[in-house]
C-alpha cells in the first residue's frame, strides 16, 4: 500500500515540474530572441550607417577624381613627352572613376592611388611651371634678340645709306674736272680768226685740274664740238667713246699722263668743210664724266 501512495505522489510530482520547465524553456528562447532581434537592429543600423559612410567616401573620391581631370585638362605644354605623361595620367584617373568601389578595403586602396596620383600632378605642375617660366624667359630673350637685330639692320641701312652718300662723295670728289678752257680758230698760219673761210683747224685748250683724290694714269679726254643746227662734227661715225654704258659719237680725243697735278693740254679739230656759220658749243668728257664746256661763234667776216 506504501509502494502504490508513493508511486502517486511521484507521477505527481513529475507531471507538476512539466509545465515550469516549459515555461523556463520558452522564457530563455523568448529572451534569445529578443536578443536576436536587438542585435539585428543594431547590425543594420550600423550596416546602414557603414553603407552611408561609403557611399560618402566614394563621392568624395569622385569628386576628387574629377578635380584631377579637370586640373589635367588645365595643364598644357608644349613638350611633347611631358604631354603624353599629362594623358596618360588623365587616362589612368578615367579609368578610376568607371570602377566601382563597394567595400573599405578598395576604398582604402583607391584613396592611396588618389594620393599618389596627386603626388604626380603636383610634380607635373612643377615641370610645367619650370617650363612656362623659362619659355616667358626664351621670349623676353627672343624678343630681345629681335630687336637688337632690328637695330642691327637699321644701323646696317644706316651704315649702307651713309656709306653710299660717301661713296657718292668721293666718287664726285674724285671727278677731274677742265678749267681755263679756250676756244681757238686758226687760219693756216696758225693765227686766231673768227672767219668759216679761213678756217683750217679748231683748238681747245684747258688745264686738268690737281685732284689728289683721283687715280692717277693714262686718261683720254674726248672732245665733242656740236654745231648751230645740233649736229655733231666728227671725222669718222667709228669715233665712239662709253659714256656710263651708252656709245657716243666724239668729234676728237687725247691721251695725257695724269699725275694728279694740274696738267695744261689741247685738243685739235680739222676742218673738213663739216663747219658752218654760228654758235658752236664743246663738251669734255672724261671718264664718264662731263669735266667742262665752252662756245665759239664762226662768221662770215
């Protein structure tokens, strides 16, 4: 009978602590869960706010990246090899900005590519303000040069102008010019007379005058004595003399030793019957020059 009582009291006993562990259960799984919950809130919201912090970092990149681009773009020279690294820097920060960087550890990577890229460019920026400055340099200098060479021509036209009014000068300078020119007729006993009859030759007489700035030599003066109707008189149309690169007709020349002192001389003129009555005029001429003239009158008494 105590065997069966006891029996009771302990299915009693087991079906009461049943229910309270149940209950002891359900209590820590409620509490797990609740747990979980918490913590998956809290997880997304720092997902959330890391998403945020992401999306912030790569559009801070991509401005940046931008800013680089466009501060190449500002960046020309004219070297051709240092260009072509300014592209090929510009190309590599292209092709940065089409990549999409999604975790911490390719935005910490592309932030270091970043830095060092700037790192480049400022040194790029260097070069080409070395080089802009020492191009402002070459012009001012070029300039310079330009201008010295302008008053080099200048002072060259300057020096050709003056050296052409010397030459000009001394050229006029060094004319030996006839003076003291007399006109003669003479009959044929060599007496002066003013009558075409008794005409038997022309003579005129003249003095070379001392120029020390001529050269000195063998010279032939050539005589034209042009008559009242502007014909020439002359014995032969063989008598030619250059006159500054034109052939002319001479009426008589002679040759005389110049020694740069004055020098007494006379040309004559046959009469050939070519003489009329009249003003007659003489020209001298002396290489290439005009040295002096002089006029006779022929009458009939």
């Amino acid at each position: 009978m105590t065997d069966i009582t006891n029996n009771i009291q302990t299915e009693a006993t087991e079906k009461k602590n049943v229910p309270i562990a149940m209950i002891a259960t359900s209590i820590i799984l409620a509490a797990a869960l609740i747990f979980i919950v918490v913590m998956y809130f809290d997880q997304k919201s720092k997902m959330v706010e890391m998403e945020a912090i992401l999306t912030h970092e790569k559009d801070s990149l991509a401005n940046e990246l931008r800013m680089m681009v466009h501060a190449y773009d500002t960046m020309k020279t004219n070297n051709d090899s240092l260009q072509a690294n300014l592209d090929k820097e510009k190309n590599r920060i292209v092709q940065l900005l089409s990549i999409n960087a999604s975790n911490v550890q390719l935005i910490k990577k592309y932030r270091s590519e970043i830095t060092t890229m700037r790192e480049i460019m400022k040194s790029y920026i260097v070069q080409i303000d070395s080089l802009n400055s020492r191009n402002k340099q070459l012009v001012a200098e070029n300039t310079d040069i330009r201008q010295q060479m302008t008053d080099v021509q200048n002072t060259n036209v300057e020096l050709s102008r003056v050296k052409e009014e010397l030459g000009t000068k001394v050229e006029i300078a060094s004319v030996i010019q006839a003076k003291d020119i007399v006109a003669a007729l003479l009959n044929r006993k060599r007496k002066e007379t003013s009558r075409i009859k008794l005409l038997d030759k022309l003579r005129i007489c003249f003095t070379l005058r001392e120029n020390p700035l001529a050269m000195a030599g063998e010279k032939e003066v050539f005589m034209r004595v042009i008559r009242p109707d502007s014909l020439l008189i002359t014995p032969s149309s063989d008598n030619l003399f250059d006159y500054r690169g034109k052939n002319m007709i001479y009426s008589a020349s002679r040759l005389v030793d110049y020694m740069n002192q004055d020098i007494e001389m006379c040309i004559f003129l046959d009469n050939t019957g070519d003489f009329i009555i009249g003003n007659y005029s003489v020209e001298l001429y002396l290489e290439n020059n005009i040295i002096g003239r002089t006029t006779f009158m022929l009458t009939t008494r």
